[in-house]
C-alpha cells in the first residue's frame, strides 16, 4: 500500500471524502487523527491541512471538489 501522502491542504472551495470500501486514517492537523471506516463521509473545510496517513488493501475513497482542478500546499 502507498505511504502517507504527507501534511498538506488545498486551494479550493469545497472538499467532501466519502469512503466507499475498507478503512482509512487521516491527520488533520490541529483537529486530529481520524479512522474512517465504509460509509463514513468528511466534509474539509477549505485550506485544512491533512494526511492520508495510511489505508486498508481494499480501501477505495471518492473525493469530490470544487472546482475540479485545484493546487496543492506542502506543508
């Protein structure tokens, strides 16, 4: 499985991550570290820092933003 993506945030205006299969923990920054588990839905607000920090073999998300193309901060 791929590593952790590593703490950053986006430049955009809405960003909602629903998990469709499996299990996945997030860091976001200042708010904590999530375990998100099929079903769960995270609406992040614009500008939150965050992490995939890791996920199950079988875990699939769909992410859904606005506008569709965006950048990206390392942080």
């Amino acid at each position: 499985m791929p590593g952790p993506t590593g703490l950053h945030s986006h430049d955009l205006d809405f960003q909602m991550v629903y998990v469709l299969a499996g299990t996945c923990r997030f860091d976001y920054g200042p708010h904590g570290v999530h375990d998100l588990v099929a079903g769960d839905c995270v609406h992040q607000p614009p500008g939150v820092p965050h992490d995939l920090l890791s996920r199950s073999a079988d875990c699939q998300i769909l992410e859904i933003t606005s506008p569709a193309e965006f950048s990206t901060q390392a942080l």
